[in-house]
C-alpha cells in the first residue's frame, strides 16, 4: 500500500496510488484528497488515454502528472 500523506507548498493532501491487478503497464490512478477542502482529484492513465476527474486546476494536473511520473517511473522512464 502506498497511500501516505504528501506536502506541496503549504497543502498538505492524501495520496493514492493503484493500478490495475496484473495490468499496472496499461491501468494506473492516481488521486488526491484535500481533508481541509474535502475535494478529491484524480488522473486515470488508461491504455495511453488521460482522465481527469474532480475538474482540477492547471496546478492540480501537473502535480497530478508528476505524481504519475514518480509513482510509477518504471514504467514511463521506460525501466521496466
């Protein structure tokens, strides 16, 4: 599980991490939860197809998309 608590500028969110059993190289998720604004954001990399869910900012996808990268670099570092 690798769900933890991260900080970013002075926010502080819940981050999950998942991908699909057995299909992480072409499902994977990642989503965050503000517990001071209640408000969940999230990014679906599916079959090389992006989703946004929770009608993040510009801000809140690039952190969205760094996360992506970093959770997951073996994959989109091309390490796998």
């Amino acid at each position: 599980n690798k769900n933890r608590m991260i900080r970013v500028s002075r926010e502080q969110f819940v981050l999950i991490v998942s991908c699909k059993p057995h299909m992480c190289d072409s499902s994977q998720i990642i989503a965050i939860y503000d517990p001071v604004k209640k408000h969940v954001y999230s990014i679906l990399a599916l079959d090389g197809k992006f989703y946004w869910f929770g009608k993040p900012s510009d801000n809140i996808k690039d952190l969205l998309n760094i996360l992506l990268v970093e959770e997951f670099k073996a994959l989109y570092r091309g390490q796998s």
